[in-house]
C-alpha cells in the first residue's frame, strides 16, 4: 500500500508542476513557470530514487 501511496503522490507532484508551468506560460509569469519546472525536476529525482531502490 506504501508503494501505491508513493505513486499517487508523484503523480500529483508532476501534474502540479505541469499545471504551474502552463499557468506560467498563459500568463507570462515566469516565476510560476520556474516554480513548475524546479518540481518537476524534484518529481523526478525522487522517481529516479524509487526505481534505484533507496
């Protein structure tokens, strides 16, 4: 359960990311869209770090 846990919330993380990066690209904002692209790349350090078991 621990495992689907983890799943859902990286998801979540990366659909964030993603929506903060959009919201930033319709608005101009370039600090929602730095904002998006830094979770993003957190969303996938951690994926990166399930997969190699740590």
């Amino acid at each position: 359960m621990a495992r689907h846990a983890e799943l859902v919330r990286a998801l979540a993380m990366r659909a964030k990311a993603a929506k903060e990066r959009a919201d930033g690209a319709a608005l101009g904002d370039e600090r929602l869209k730095e904002l998006g692209r830094r979770r993003q790349a957190e969303a996938e350090a951690r994926a990166a770090r399930r997969r190699s078991g740590h």
